[in-house]
C-alpha cells in the first residue's frame, strides 16, 4: 500500500495556510459543504459581534465611575478645620486612603491607611475602617445604600473622635 503523499500535503498546507474551512472542500460534498461553511461562519463571528455590543455598553459607565471623588470637611470647635479627600474606584470602592489637610493652610496633615471594608450598619450603609500611623482612627460610611456613589451622593468620616460629611463628585 503506498500513501499518497499529495493529498497529506494538501491538507496540512490548507490547515495552516488556507481561509478557515476551506479544508472542509477535502472530505465533504459540494452542496453539503457550503451549508456547513454558512453555519460555521456564523457560529465563529457571532461572539465577536455580541462581545462588541457588550463591551459598547458597559465602557461608559467604567469611565464614569472611575471619575469619583469624594471631598468634604471635619469642623474643629477649637482649631482649624480638616478637609478630607478620598476617590472611589470601580475596582477598590473606598478601600484607598484618605488625605487630611488643614483647611485654612492647606498644608497636608497626613494619609490614612488603606480603608478596609468592615460591614454594613442597620440601615444598608458601607462601613471602612483604617488608621493614621496606627495611632487615629479613621472611619468612613457611605451614606448611599448603593456601592458606587453618584456625583451629589454623601460620605460621612471620623477622624480620631471628629466626624465630619463630604460629598462626592466627578473628578476635574
């Protein structure tokens, strides 16, 4: 018996050279074949097509909630004022530092740890926990039910004993 060697080359060649499918043109029928291509093509482009619908829908709101930065105020009776940041991302929430700065100077009084979520309190709110140099504590309460705060929504923050509200905001 004597192998032809033509026709293994044939298809190893359409298997690594040829449009996807023309191998098909080997082994099945004409009429048969080109119904299979169809389907097969179908098959192999309709997940690009959907994955491209999806990703169209879902990018803006990433860009959106990427952009989010809470600011606001802890108010001292005795002393100055403490302005707080703290950004919010899609990845992390609020588990990022906050930045403390004395609001008549604007000189930066320090960076939290990274804030930790801790739990939800009786009423659906975000709680995150952390420290300043393992000495003030730090604690952060989304006061939306929703993880991801919307440009106007509240936050409150405690600084060693102090509280404080801040708003969030589209980042500039």
């Amino acid at each position: 018996m004597r192998w032809n060697t033509d026709c293994r080359w044939r298809i190893n060649a359409c298997l690594l050279f040829c449009r996807p499918f023309d191998f098909l043109s080997f082994f099945i029928p004409g009429g048969v074949q080109m119904r299979w291509r169809n389907v097969l093509r179908l098959i192999a482009t309709s997940p690009a097509i959907i994955g491209l619908g999806v990703l169209a829908m879902t990018v803006p709101s990433k860009v959106f909630a990427a952009d989010i930065l809470c600011r606001g105020t802890i108010h001292r009776a005795h002393g100055d004022n403490i302005s707080f940041s703290v950004p919010w991302s899609p990845n992390t929430g609020f588990e990022q530092k906050v930045e403390f700065r004395n609001t008549r100077t604007g000189a930066g009084i320090s960076r939290s740890s990274r804030l930790r979520f801790d739990r939800k309190n009786g009423k659906g709110q975000r709680i995150y926990r952390g420290n300043v140099s393992g000495m003030a504590d730090v604690t952060l309460i989304n006061l939306s039910r929703f993880f991801q705060p919307r440009p106007g929504g509240q936050i409150s923050v405690n600084f060693d004993g102090q509280w404080g509200r801040g708003t969030c905001s589209n980042r500039r």
